[in-house]
C-alpha cells in the first residue's frame, strides 16, 4: 500500500525539525562539486547529515509536490543507525523518525 503524500510530507517535516533542533542543520550550502558523488548516501563527498539535508528531503519533498511515486522501500533508517553511531549528537529521535519513514514505504 503506497503511503499518502500528506502522512510521508509531516514527516519529512518533523525529521527537518529533529535535525536543526540537535544542530545537525546546515546553514551554508554544499559547495558544487559535493552534488556529484559516486558513493550511497553520498559518502564520498557528503556527510550522511548532509545527504539527509540536500538530497533525501528535497528529492522526497519533489515527490510530494509532483505526486511522484514513492520507492518501493527506504534503508535510510539502518544507514543513519551506522553513521549516527559515533556521531557526538542525540539521534535517538531522529534515528526513530527515519525509521518510521522506512516504515512508511514498506506497508
């Protein structure tokens, strides 16, 4: 069953919400040579907060706006829970709201 764009749009909000509340937001913009990674998540040019905050949220928010359709399924949750690992923030919330936007696309 394909989630509602409305369900998935507050929470993309509530993860953008988490991530400036524990100072994982980003002010500046990516330099441009940071947009063309290899790598998943963007690893070889980004860090994982980074991705979540130039790629995943605008790509995910594309969507809602040109009714797009969603993945099948989402993995950012168990990335998130290898990169917040040793990351010096309070993820907990957020890892937890990632997890329930994996949820989202695999119901």
């Amino acid at each position: 069953m394909t989630p509602d764009y409305q369900t998935v749009d507050a929470k993309i909000a509530a993860i953008e919400i988490e991530m400036k509340r524990i100072g994982m937001w980003q002010d500046e913009p990516l330099k441009p040579e940071q947009y063309d990674f290899r790598s998943a998540f963007g690893a070889d040019t980004m860090a994982f907060e980074q991705w979540l905050e130039f790629i995943f949220i605008p790509h995910v928010r594309d969507m809602i706006v040109t009714r797009g359709p969603f993945p099948s399924e989402s993995n950012v949750a168990a990335q998130a829970l290898r990169e917040f690992d040793t990351s010096g923030f309070d993820t907990a919330r957020l890892q937890q709201l990632l997890q329930e936007f994996d949820d989202l696309l695999q119901a």
